[in-house]
C-alpha cells in the first residue's frame, strides 16, 4: 500500500500495552490568527492587537475549562500566525493547564530539528503541555519562501516526519535522507519534559496519510472543512486497521477532528453573525481555487444534520458533535476553528464561554454513558 519508514531505535512500530478506559471527548479551539478585514491585514497595530487578543482567547479557553488550544502556520499577509511557538510560548506564561499544539506545524517546509527544538523549549516553558499536529499544509507559499521545489511535497513531508520521530525517540540521532545533511550521531537540544513529546497527524482526505499515521501509531487530526464527515468513516477505518496490525491498541490510535464553527446564544444568532466573514473568506480562497463563490444555500447545506460546519446555539452544536462522532465510529478531540469569519474579539471570547460552560458538559457527559 505504501511505504513506511521507522527510526531506527524508535519505539513507533512496537506493540503497546492496553490502553486506558474510554476517555471524555477534549474541546479545543484552533486558529490562523486570521485578519480577512483589509484594515486588519494591513495594518501593524491592528495586527499587533490581533495577537494580543488571541493570547486572550486562549487564557479564556483554559479559564473556560477547554482542554487545548492550536494555532495554525500560514505565511500569507491575510494570516498572523507564521511562528505559532512564538504565540503559544505567550500562552504558556499566562495559563497553567490549557494544552498548547500547532494546527498545524507544515513540516514539508521545515526543519525538523528547528522544529522540535522549538516545541520542546514550549514544552518546558509550559511544564509539559506542549503539543504538535504536524502536515503539509493546504497552501504552497512556504515552499519558495524556503527555496523548496512543489515537486517534492510528498517526498519532503515522509522524510521530515521520520526525522522529527527519530529525534524524538533518541538524544543522539542517526539518520540519512535525500533532502537534508545527514546527522551522525548529534544531540538534539533541549530535550522536553513530556516523553514522548505528542506528535499528532494532520490530514485531509488522502488514504496514504491516514494509512501512515495508523502505521506510525500517531494520533490523527482529521480536518473536515466541508462536506459531510461521514465519508471520511472508510478512512478513519482504514487508520484504526492499519494501526491495529502495526500492534497499537485502540487507546493509541486517537482521532481528533479540526471543524469550523461558532457558538452563539441561540442558532439565529451564530448563523447571522458567521455567515458575513466566513462567506467572504471563502470567496477569497476560492478565487484561488477555482472554487466558485459562497452562496447562503451552500452555506445553509453545510448547516444541515450531515454538514460539516458546526454552527449553532451550544445545545444544537453538541448534538451534532455527537452525531459526527458516532459516525466516525468515535472521536477523541473536538477543535473549532472559529476566527475564519474574521468575527470581534468580544464575541469570539463569549463563544470560548459558551464552549466551555455549554457544549463541553454535554460532551462529556455522553461519553460516560
């Protein structure tokens, strides 16, 4: 089916002992630091306050009771969040239980010893609460921003991942590829508390990167951005199989999912106000995409029971939750990506709220049952 490659030393690949007893769902939020306005994108005080207010949002997450909270990596003018280390390291010096993750660390383009240096040093600062989703990343301005060739998208992501496990897994690394300098035997440093470090896999609707992950024993993040979540039962199947041969027990092999959404008093309310900045945004991308213009009827299709997006009153966005869980066969973690609707800072930190007073108790108390 495709090929795999373990670090050599690694303890990926090795049977697991059984996992522990079924776990409460996690609610999480994600963002892209996201500055759609024109005023907003072009302007270095508004943005210096966009950045300001998201360490805010994820104070009011841990303050709220969420679990974890993820910053995305883009290098567009739209985007604030080039070095999501930066901001979680802000985070992680005003809050104290939060877990704090990329969403995701676009690892085609990086390096992975940077890379893990950088979450490590996270990882201290925060006393062990760092985590990171690693991907390719859904858009291309990172490869000649780095002087990287589009061709090698694939290549780059498999050999990169397999040296970011191996430095995870070994103190002094010894590893060769066809991208990078070889290491022979170097430590890397600082080493973090947690070990291992959690390395999450981003993806989107490739088999071969849910077969991956299920091969390496990684938890999964699965963004579903539109749609209807349940076509992606086959590959979630797939993953959890894959994972289950490779020796992982069912406790290992998580899947978490990246979902946009917002939470209002009531669902009029978070229709109306979401509707504006995410139809805009979308529109924006799209151009770039060939896809064509947001409607309010595609947008009212992706509202129904099946549809992706989770927006609604809290009550309304956790029974949906629910029911794409049941659908996947079971999730362990829910993020919401709200800041693509470019929407205020107030109402953003009320929807935290809501999140964590409203929909994350229902959550919770299903997975008891």
């Amino acid at each position: 089916m495709m090929n795999v490659t373990i670090p050599a030393g690694s303890t990926v690949g090795k049977p697991a002992a059984p996992g522990p007893e079924k776990l409460p769902m996690q609610v999480g939020v994600d963002s892209f630091a996201t500055a759609f306005t024109p005023d907003a994108a072009g302007s270095a005080a508004n943005s210096s306050e966009a950045i300001r207010n998201l360490v805010d949002r994820i104070v009011q997450a841990e303050q709220a009771g969420l679990e974890v909270f993820g910053i995305g990596e883009h290098h567009r003018k739209e985007f604030l969040d080039s070095a999501p280390p930066v901001i979680l390291a802000a985070a992680a010096t005003r809050t104290n239980r939060i877990r704090l993750t990329s969403a995701v660390t676009v690892l085609s383009a990086a390096d992975p010893v940077r890379v893990f240096q950088e979450f490590a040093t996270l990882d201290l600062l925060s006393q062990g609460r760092a985590e990171m989703v690693v991907g390719r990343g859904s858009f291309i301005e990172s490869f000649p921003l780095f002087g990287l060739e589009l061709k090698d998208y694939d290549d780059l992501f498999a050999e990169k991942l397999d040296l970011l496990l191996n430095i995870r897994d070994n103190e002094q690394v010894q590893w060769s590829g066809r991208h990078r300098a070889a290491l022979t035997g170097q430590g890397v440093y600082p080493r973090p508390m947690q070990h291992p470090l959690p390395v999450w896999l981003g993806v989107g609707g490739t088999p071969a990167s849910f077969a991956r992950a299920g091969a390496l024993g990684l938890p999964l993040m699965v963004a579903i951005i539109g749609g209807e979540p349940r076509r992606f039962r086959p590959l979630v199947n797939g993953y959890r199989e894959m994972g289950r041969r490779a020796g992982f027990s069912a406790a290992q092999l998580k899947v978490g999912v990246h979902a946009l959404g917002y939470v209002a008093d009531t669902t009029e309310q978070a229709v109306e106000e979401f509707y504006p900045g995410y139809a805009r945004a979308m529109t924006e991308i799209g151009r770039e995409r060939d896809w064509p213009p947001m409607t309010r009827a595609h947008f009212d299709a992706q509202l129904g029971r099946h549809g992706a997006l989770l927006v609604g009153s809290p009550e309304h966005v956790a029974e949906k939750i629910l029911e794409h869980s049941e659908a996947l066969g079971g999730i362990s973690r829910i993020s919401f990506q709200m800041d693509v609707a470019a929407l205020p800072h107030a109402k953003l930190m009320h929807a935290i709220g809501l999140l964590g007073s409203r929909v994350a108790p229902i959550l919770r108390a299903a997975s008891q049952r």
